[in-house]
C-alpha cells in the first residue's frame, strides 16, 4: 500500500513538474512546439492543424481508456510529426520516414544536454489517420508500463495494439492465411518476416486477429484491458505468456 501511495505521490510531483517546466524538444533549427501539457508538435503547422491533434490525442486518449483505465504511468508525452525529417528525428527509420502511417514509441529524446529518459510517442500527423496512429502508440506504451515490449511475444504486442486502435486498418488484409503469426514472437523474427515483401499488413492484421480472438473471449473491452494488463503483470513476475493465454 505505501508503495502505492508513493508511486501515486511520485506521479503527481512529475505531472506538477511537467506544468511548470514543459521539456525543450529540440527539432531541426527549432523545437517541438507545445499545444497542451504533453502535447507538441512539429513547428511550422497552422492553428487548424493544431486544434486537428489535440482533437486526435483526446481521442486516442479516450480509446486507450476505455480498455485501461487511467494510464499506469501517466501518458507518455506525445509528439506530432509532419515531416520525415521530424521522425527521423525521434528515432524513425529514414527509409520509412516518410509514410503517412508511421508511428512509434520511444524511451525518451535527445536535447542539448544529453538523452533524456521518458516514455515518448511519435505520430504522423496531422493526417487523416493520426488519431488511430496515435491510439496504436498509446497501447504499446500502456503495455510498455507494465512490462518491457521485449518481455511478450511480438505477434501479441502488435496485435493487442492493431486490435484495440483498429490501426493498421484490416478491412483490406487477405483474410486466409496457413501461416502461424505467432511464430513470430521476437522482434527479430517480426522484422525479418516483414522484410520478406508485400506482407506488412497482412502480418499486422493476422496478429490483430489471433489478439481478438484472445480478448474476445473476455466480453467487454473494461475486462479485456484488465486481462491485458493482467498477462503484462504476470510476464513482468516470470511467468510464461504460453500458460498464461492458453487457458
Ligand atoms: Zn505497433
């Protein structure tokens, strides 16, 4: 219980902290613009774009809610990128910069004083996806809170994620597949797969399938996320994901 107490204490001090002295996110020649207490953006956009992200990460907000409750750790802060130079930035990928789906988490940004540790989302936006973008962040980061990503089977991170923000959007995957997704539970094996060509979103969409089969069997999305959350905590203790979610 005081170690309840004194994480909750310890939340409110860095939430107060982070009111009064916003972090400087260096990007480019500026830095990340701040809309809302940890919420930025990439300089440059217009007011319209702005009241579109802010619009877009009380959604995502929302939706990541809804299964979890208030996040474990607060939400990590959120940064809105339009341009690739921006994600690469954060740490993206400069071959896949450029995607207008491009979204990730991070352990933290760079500024002049060194490498500053704290969770971190980055989302293409604005674009017309980016509170889905977003949604599928916030999920891994809440799942982050809890146990490290590495910790649980990769199929099981990127299909929770897919699952809960309906993004990637899988109306279009091939639905018949004889490959087993969940042979794909390393972040290794994940990329390497994917680099196999043509093959992104139907990997995405077959592990949003096999997670919603998982949680559909918890009934409403409150008891899914606290089945979610109760994998992530037992994973967290040692104990197997395969138990875990065969029963
Ligand atoms: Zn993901």
């Amino acid at each position: 219980m005081k170690a309840i107490v004194l994480a909750g204490l310890l939340l409110a001090a860095c939430g107060r902290e982070r009111e009064a002295a916003p972090p400087e996110i260096p990007v480019g020649n500026g830095k990340m613009q701040l809309l809302a207490p940890g919420v930025f953006a990439e300089p440059g956009l217009s007011e319209a774009d702005h009241r579109t992200l802010l619009q877009a990460h009380a959604t995502a907000a929302a939706k990541v809610k809804e299964y979890f409750g208030e996040p474990h750790k607060g939400l990590p802060l959120a940064l809105f990128c339009h341009s690739a130079m921006c994600k690469v930035t954060f740490g993206a990928p400069p071959a896949a910069a450029a995607s207008p789906d491009l979204g990730f988490a991070r352990d933290g940004f760079v500024n002049p004083k060194g490498f500053v540790t704290t969770p971190v989302v980055v989302a293409t936006g604005p674009v017309p996806n980016t509170a889905l973008i977003l949604t599928h962040e916030l999920v891994h980061a809440e799942m982050k809170a809890w146990v490290p990503y590495d910790a649980l089977p990769t199929w099981f991170m990127e299909g929770i994620a897919t699952f809960i923000a309906d993004e990637p959007n899988c109306s279009a995957a091939s639905a018949v597949s004889v490959f087993d997704v969940r042979q794909l539970d390393t972040k290794e094996k994940w990329q390497a797969h994917l680099r196999t060509g043509r093959v992104t979103l139907s990997t995405y969409c077959h592990a949003r399938n096999e997670a919603a089969r998982w949680a559909g069997k918890f009934g409403d999305k409150t008891s899914a996320g606290s089945a979610i959350r109760a994998v992530c905590q037992a994973v967290a203790r040692g104990e197997s994901f395969d138990q875990l979610t065969s029963q």
